[in-house]
C-alpha cells in the first residue's frame, strides 16, 4: 500500500527552492517575472478558496485586487500614509464591498452567479477609470515605496522576498482552512448544495464566509503590487485578469493548493518564455491550454495529486499478525475522508 505525502511537504519544499532563486540570478528581468508569478500565485490562492473550495463561479475576482491597490495608492499618494498602514483600510473596504455583494447574489447558482461577479468586476474597473481621485484613465503615479520598520523594499530581490513571504502565509492558510471545520463545509457546498443543506450547513452563510476569505487575499495582493511597479491603472484590473487568474485554476487543479501554484507559473513564466516569437506565442500558449483541457480536464496537479507517492526507504511498522503496513497510511488519518472530494 503507497504511503500519502505529508500534507503540504511539496508545496513547501517549492517554496524553500524559490527562495534561493534570487541567490543563482542578479537578473532584474528574471526577478520581476519571478514575483509577478508570486502575485497571480497569491490572487489564484484567494480565488481557489471562492471557486475552488466553496465552488462559486467568480468571474470578477480583479475587483478585490483593484480595491486593495487603489487604496493603498490613493492613500499613500494623496494623503501620505505609508504603505503598511494602508492595508487594513484596503482589507476593510474588500470585506465590505464583499457582503454589500454577496449577502444577495450568494444565492445564485453557476451562470447567473458568474454575470453577477463579472459585473461587480466591470463596475469596479469603471469607477476606477472615471474617478478623479484615482486618476482616470491614466491612473495613479508615483507611488511610494514600501518600508517595514527602517527597511525600504524597493528592489526587485527585496519585492521577490516579500511577496514569497506572503505567498507562504496563503498557502499555510489554505492547507489549515481545508481541513478544518469551515473547510469541510465548504467542500460539501461545492459537491451538492441541496444535501449540504439538508444536513443543517448553513449555506448562504458559508458562501458569504468564501466569498469574503477570497477578498482579504485579493486585497492584500493589490496592496503590495503598487508600491511593486509604483504605478497603477485601470486595465490591469479588468475582466482579462479575473480571467488570467481562472484560468491558472483551471490549469493547475480547482481546489487543489499544488495545482494553484503550479497554474500561475504556467500562465505567467511560459508567455514570457516564447515572448521572443512576439504575437505567435499567444498562438502557442493557447493550444497547450487546449491540450492541457483536453487531456488533464480536471488540472495538472488535481486534489490529492499526490496520493499513492512511494518514498524510498519508509519505515514501515509490522502489526502484531506479521502484516507489513504502511506507518503513515492508516484508513483513519483524518486525509482518508478526502477521497470523497476526487468522485
């Protein structure tokens, strides 16, 4: 019998490699691609808690990614507060904007929830492109950089640590929350509504719980992408971004945080491989989207991606009958009733 990999021991031996990227490369170029992947990695985690766990199709998910930017922006520009202090008015405002939303489209279901998200996201981008105090079309400039304590990070390294620091603190928030009693409840929701509710899972309210979890992340993201490239505007927070941000979802592995990462590499690092081919490697990056959709429907690295793997050399712990079985593989470990989320 395979024994599972420890929960999250890929992720972040992942992580512990990025970490030492910036040590074989003093590329400027090669560390700005490095933590705008750390960015969609971050806005992918907070949108697989909506669609992936609580199985919400949001298509305006760049909304809560423009709040928490425009914030901090309007904030740190207009007013002169610093960067660290404008992250909690951006999460509040999310949170906000959150429930105004979904206290009552939450009871929509598939289509008509993905309009009423992909609305939300096209009114936020317009206010944001008619709005004086953000700087209409041409956005906001001169952003500040971005201080914690006496250390200014205003670097291309020094952004790349902070966003891999931020990275690692999603990802340690989605391993906890899936497992826990909200994330169960969510993963009921997102398998059959109907039973979910007729075993007494208060299902509006989990949603809501979703919906908002997924805007505190998209909002801190914002808040630490503009003091990143110093200067905002409103098409970087339109429907093509929420629709990036799906689609290294669907690439990666609804649900799955392994698949959330590995998603966002794709879809940011393999354009900037072909860039060299200018338009055609559009051409190219969509025909492995449809061969990825066609062969691996359900993402590169699915939930539970993972089970089955066979360390070399595992201890193994022989029972008194004389059988051999694995030491970690036990039908009672809390991970065994996760199979029911592959069917």
């Amino acid at each position: 019998m395979a024994a599972k990999l420890p929960k999250g021991g890929v992720i972040l031996a992942f992580i512990a490699v990025a970490a030492l990227v910036p040590q074989f490369t003093n590329n400027q170029y090669y560390l700005s691609v490095g933590y705008q992947t750390e960015m969609l990695i971050c806005l992918a985690l907070g949108l697989n808690i909506v669609v992936g766990y609580a199985g919400l199709l949001d298509l305006g998910f760049a909304a809560f990614f423009a709040i928490g930017a425009y914030t901090t922006a309007v904030l740190s520009v207009n007013h002169h507060w610093s960067i660290i202090a404008t992250i909690v008015p951006g999460v509040l405002i999310a949170v906000v904007c959150a429930v105004i939303i979904g206290l009552p489209t939450l009871r929509l279901r598939s289509d008509y929830l993905a309009v009423v998200t992909l609305g939300f996201g096209e009114i936020i981008q317009t206010i944001a492109n008619n709005m004086s105090m953000t700087g209409g079309p041409t956005g906001i400039y001169g952003i500040p950089t971005l201080t914690i304590s006496h250390i200014v990070i205003q670097t291309p390294v020094a952004f790349y640590y902070v966003l891999l620091v931020l990275l690692l603190l999603f990802v340690l928030i989605s391993l906890r929350v899936r497992h826990s009693r909200i994330g169960r409840a969510w993963l009921c929701i997102r398998e059959d509504e109907d039973a979910a509710q007729a075993m007494g899972i208060k299902i509006h309210r989990y949603k809501l719980y979703a919906y908002m979890g997924g805007a505190v992340m998209g909002s801190l993201t914002g808040s630490l992408y503009a003091p990143a490239l110093s200067a905002i505007s409103p098409p970087s927070f339109g429907f093509s971004e929420s629709l990036l941000i799906l689609m290294a979802l669907a690439i990666g592995g609804m649900g799955s945080v392994s698949g959330a990462i590995l998603g966002g590499m794709i879809v940011v690092i393999l354009p900037e491989a072909f860039r060299q081919f200018a338009q055609t490697r559009l051409l190219v990056f969509g025909l492995v989207l449809i061969i990825v959709m066609m062969t691996r429907p359900r993402g590169l690295l699915p939930e539970n991606a993972f089970r089955g793997f066979r360390w070399p050399f595992r201890r193994r712990v022989a029972p008194l009958d004389g059988a051999v079985i694995p030491m970690v593989a036990t039908a009672s470990s809390p991970s065994a009733s996760s199979e029911e989320d592959d069917r």
